[in-house]
C-alpha cells in the first residue's frame, strides 16, 4: 500500500482520477503479476531523473518487476539515466523521432542506433551492483538486414522472434536472451548479419519478479507532433511495453514554439487516439509543464579602466504559451474525461520549494527538482490510490474491464 508523507497546503491531486480505477486495481494484483507504466515525454523524461523518483516510489510499495525499458544514450552522444551505461567497440549514428529526416522505423524508444561494422557488439553495465539491479531476461530489438545474424551472448539462452511490433519490416527481430542465473552486466554480438547497416532500438529488462515495471522513454525537444507523425513509435510502444498506464509528460516545447492552441488540442486527441485503438485497456494520465521562464538579455556599457566595455543583465519572466498549454491539457482531459495532474500548478504554488530546483536555463530541473517533481507525482497517485481503495471498499470489486468507476 502507498505510504507517502503528504505535504501540507495545496491538495496534490489528480483531475478525472476515477479514470485510473483499472490501472489500480491492477496494482492491487503486483505481487502476482507484472504492471507495465510507460511515461512518455521529452528532455524532462530523458534525463531520467523524474520518473526514476516516482519509479522507485511505487516499486517499493508495490514490488520491483525489473528496470524495464533502457537505451544505448551514451552511444547516441545525448544524455540519459545515470544508473546504466552501454559500451561498445563499434561506432554509431543516431536517429531521432525529432528529426527531419528520420527514418520510418524508430522502434518503441523513438530513436535508433546504426553502425556498419560487420559484427557489432554491445555490453550493458550497471552503475551500481544490487539485488534490484538483476537481469533475469533482457528482450534486445534490432535490424540486421536481410541475412540472418547470428546472435551470441555468453551464458545466455537465446530465442529469436520478429517483427516484433506493427509497421516493421520483417527483418526487424527480437532476440530474448534468458540468463540461468541473475545477472547485472551482459554482452551481446551479431555474426554474420551482411553488408546492410545494422540497428538498434533499445531493450526491455526483466527480473522475473512480479511488481512494476515503470519504462520511461523521452527525447529531447519532443512535442505531440512529432509523435503523431510518427506514431509507428507509439504503436510499437503499445505492442512491446503494453503499458497499463500511460503518463503524457509534454507541452514544454510546444510552449517554445508556434503554439497554435486549438492544432495543440488536436495533437494530444491524435496520441491518445492511437494509445487507446492499440492498447484499448491501457489507463491514461496527462500532465502540465513546469512554469517554465523566457530570457530578456539587455546589453549596457560599463568603463573598466580607460574603456567601455559591454555587459550583459539577464532577467527571465514567465512564457505565457505554459499558461496557453496547461490549460489546453486540464481541460482536454475533462472534456473526454481523462485524468490530468496539473503540475504546473503544484510547480507556481511550491515556488518556494522548487526555488533552488531549477537549471541555469530555466526551462528545465536540477537533479533536485526533477526529484522532488517525480514525488509530487506520486503522492498525486497516492491521494487517487487511497480513492480507489475506498470506492472499492464500498462496492466490493472494481472489474478490470471496465474504463472507469462512477
């Protein structure tokens, strides 16, 4: 059960919560099965951060399924969680669901990896040896090309299935290597696989327990747009994580760009759209954007000894297209009843909390604000969870199937 210390004041609470009963009550039923939760967003998931505070939260109260969905970043030259890294002999190029041209598949983590060594080979370190850090099976999805490359992974049991999602040609594969006994640290080589350039999408680790499995997936400079514009990635996420919550953490970009408010309501109606056709049971959350600033610079001339020399006096005020794109969201989510956990209003309201939170820029958090945001999110889930269990109570069993309780 959730156990958070609640902060006083201002109610952290979840909008339309009831529409998270389903997800709930499977929650109620983690020590018997895995809870999948995607939480998609941009460079505020990317860094990690964020969702590895809300995370550890619910995987304490409810059980530690594996660390979930994990990505070469490091390879990719961009940032990413700090608790696991990926080397490797050959070099990389990396494509983005951001980019212009980008190629039609990205796989679930909307972005991909390619060399053009004969045989590459990847390893997967975690920072921090632990018992929750184990690997039991580790799911490794990829494009080799036409040949069939071999797969070879010392001290693992290996099977080889593909397509593994909608949309994906059929030379995009998983292989599932199942390790005898735990591990933290795994090695992985593709033989044979041709000339073609080989890809990689990233990989799903399990522990073979039962409990959550939170899969945070983020990109920097995303906005619903672009995940809409190519949501074979959102399909695949649904083929492959089959999440059954999925927590929206977007908007900040689109507040920096050419907002257009209603095209932005169209944009988060077209994700949840495809979220819902390929994962019809999966339970949704949206949520707002940091109160995130703009930057005035004004130039001003200052003698220093016998000359003058110019100076910089900088100033940040508010974006007022943050204002524009959270209430876009909170009343999107009420017209279709959808829950919605206005963070940008915990974020203004705890001012004085997040004060020392932010970055130089800031747009985005410090470790210690994307912390305390990734708890704040939680202790929102806590207050609707504590709801649920009431309702439940009262009418004895809150079935699956249905998409929310009255």
């Amino acid at each position: 059960m959730l156990t958070a210390s609640l902060a006083s004041g201002q109610a952290n609470r979840i909008a339309q919560d009831s529409a998270l009963f389903k997800f709930f009550a499977s929650l109620d039923r983690s020590d018997s099965m895995v809870v999948s939760i995607l939480h998609l967003g941009d460079s505020h998931i990317q860094a990690g951060f964020f969702p590895e505070a809300t995370a550890s939260l619910l995987q304490r109260d409810f059980g530690d399924a594996g660390r979930g969905w994990v990505f070469p970043w490091n390879l990719a030259n961009t940032n990413g969680p700090g608790d696991y890294r990926w080397n490797s002999t050959a070099r990389w190029s990396a494509d983005r669901i951001i980019d212009k041209y980008r190629p039609s598949v990205l796989g679930p983590g909307a972005i991909v990896i390619s060399s053009t060594q004969s045989s590459p080979a990847l390893a997967y370190n975690r920072r921090e040896d632990s018992k929750e850090n184990d690997i039991s099976q580790a799911e490794l999805f990829y494009d080799a090309g036409p040949e069939e490359a071999t797969v070879v992974s010392p001290g693992a049991d290996i099977n080889v299935f593909g397509p593994p999602f909608r949309n994906a040609s059929s030379t995009v594969k998983v292989a599932t290597l199942n390790f005898e006994e735990p591990v933290q640290n795994f090695q992985v080589r593709w033989d044979d696989k041709g000339s073609q350039p080989f890809h990689f999408y990233g990989a799903l680790l399990f522990n073979g327990k039962p409990g959550v499995q939170y899969n945070a997936i983020g990109i920097n400079g995303a906005m619903y747009s672009q995940y809409n514009d190519a949501n074979n990635t959102l399909i695949a996420q649904m083929d492959v994580l089959k999440p059954q919550l999925v927590i929206i953490s977007l908007g900040t970009n689109e507040a920096y760009s050419s907002l257009n408010a209603a095209n932005f309501r169209d944009q988060i109606d077209s994700t949840v759209a495809v979220i819902r056709r390929y994962q019809p049971g999966a339970s949704i959350l949206l949520t707002t954007p940091p109160e995130c600033k703009k930057v005035s610079k004004r130039a001003f001339k200052k003698k220093v000894g016998k000359k003058y020399k110019t100076f910089y006096k900088i100033s940040y005020y508010p974006n007022p297209y943050i204002a524009v794109v959270t209430q876009q969201i909170m009343s999107y989510g009420k017209e279709k009843g959808i829950a919605c956990w206005n963070f940008n209003a915990e974020n203004r309201f705890r001012d004085a909390e997040f004060a020392g939170g932010w970055s130089g820029d800031h747009i985005h958090f410090n470790v210690r604000g994307y912390q305390l945001q990734g708890k704040l999110l939680y202790e929102a889930l806590h207050q609707s969870y504590l709801k649920y269990k009431k309702y439940a109570t009262a009418h004895y069993n809150v079935n699956e199937d249905d998409d929310r309780a009255e």
